[in-house]
C-alpha cells in the first residue's frame, strides 16, 4: 500500500481543509441567495463572511440530516445496492437497457432542466435529488474521496450527499421564502413596531411577517404592500412573535 509521506501527508490536509471549508462556505451562500432574493434583498450587505455559516447551518442542518437517516438508511436495507453489479447484465433487459442509456441520460438531463426552468416552486423538493443522482456517480468516476473513504457503498452514500446538499441548500431557502411571501408558514409581529401602524384588531394574514434577522438589523414582509421594512436592532426594545 502507497502511504504519503510526512510533507505529503501536511499538504493533503490542508488541501481537504481548504476544499471543505471552501464547499460549506459555498452551501451556506446558495442559501441565503435562495432565501433571500425573492425578497430582493442582498443580504451580504448586511452580514460579515464569518456569520454567513452561522446563519445558515441550523436552517439547512435541521432539515438535511433526515435526507442524510434516509440515505443511509437505504444502504442499510440494500446492502448490494438495487442493481447488484453484474445481475442481469447479459440478460435480454440487460444488453436492451445498456443499448438504449445514452437516450436514457439524454431524456433524464432534458426533464431536469425544463423542471427546472419551468416547474413551480416546489420542484425543490426533488430537484436536489434528481441531480444529485448523476452528479455523485461522476464525482465516484473521477475518484473523488477515493483516497479518504475505501469503502465502495460508504463513499457511495457520502458523495451523493455531498452533490445534493448544495441545491438542497439553495432549494429549502426558496421554499422557506415562499412559504413567508405566500403565507404557508410564517411567524408574524404581535407587537408595536415604530413607524409601522396598525390596529390591535388587524387581522394576522395583514400583519408584518418576520424573515431574519442580518446583522445589525430586522426585516419584516408586508403582504399588504408586498414590500419588506429593515428595522434596525437599536430602534427596537422588544419584538414579539407569533408562529402560524
């Protein structure tokens, strides 16, 4: 077995370092763009580099490590994988499914990308999937973590997570935002908010709806006006929440 040596050894960690710092970095801002800009606002105005993973890692985190059980669930229950390599390959289905995959793949990248010019908004819930898919089997081919991870089925399961987080990053921000704009799910403002008037009695689906917090400042959607107010954190003594 080649082993690296010392100096070989140092560079290859900073490398990986590098990389991987360089790779969450990028998940982290396909998330605040997804979130962010269909409220027209460019939050790294508002935010230094060193809080962009912080904003970002719960939100994502939260939700992709069930993407993750499931992944390796699956491994778990096919330990051989669904088309176990050679099973069937000179069978009649085998050699007709090998003659035909190139119009296959063709067919597959055309249907990702007019689903993604033209679907609705929650083709990302299996658009991160859908391109995940093609992308890990690449980066297996080009010996991606060949070095790291010897096992076939755990470096398998680890790249596609790898090439699904990035559009799942950008897509759950998306998603998040839309459910604000459109009022799925939002928490709204109970509370007074200076230069902002309302009646006590207003109803809630009016009411000013939180998106974040960037910086030194709030932001707060207005269905009504479809616009976004930025309150800054020193004009505000207490703001009060309400989830729907």
């Amino acid at each position: 077995m080649q082993t690296l040596g010392d100096g070989e050894n140092k560079e290859f960690k900073t490398s990986t370092a590098y990389w991987s710092s360089a790779y969450f970095f990028s998940v982290a801002i396909l998330y605040l763009w997804g979130y962010w800009s269909p409220f027209n606002i460019n939050v790294l105005e508002y935010v230094s580099l060193s809080d962009v993973v912080k904003t970002a890692a719960y939100p994502i985190a939260s939700v992709f490590i069930f993407m993750a059980i499931g992944a390796l669930m699956g491994e778990a229950m096919f330990p051989e994988g669904f088309m176990p390599q050679g099973g069937g390959a000179n069978t009649k289905t085998g050699v007709l499914i090998r003659r035909i995959a190139p119009f296959l793949v063709i067919m597959y990248m055309v249907f990702i990308v007019m689903l993604f010019l033209f679907g609705p908004i929650e083709k990302w819930r299996v658009l991160p999937i859908l391109l995940a898919i093609p992308t890990s089997f690449a980066l297996n081919e080009a010996g991606v973590l060949h070095t790291l991870i010897k096992s076939e089925r755990a470096r398998s399961a680890v790249l596609f997570l790898l090439a699904a987080l990035p559009p799942f990053a950008y897509g759950h921000g998306a998603l998040r935002a839309n459910d604000i704009i459109t009022g799925m799910s939002y928490s709204y403002v109970i509370s007074e908010v200076q230069g902002y008037a309302y009646k006590p009695d207003t109803q809630r689906d009016v009411r000013l709806r939180y998106v974040g917090k960037a910086g030194e400042q709030y932001f707060l959607y207005s269905p009504e006006a479809r616009s976004v107010l930025v309150l800054p954190i020193a004009e505000v003594k207490v703001i009060e929440l309400r989830k729907v």
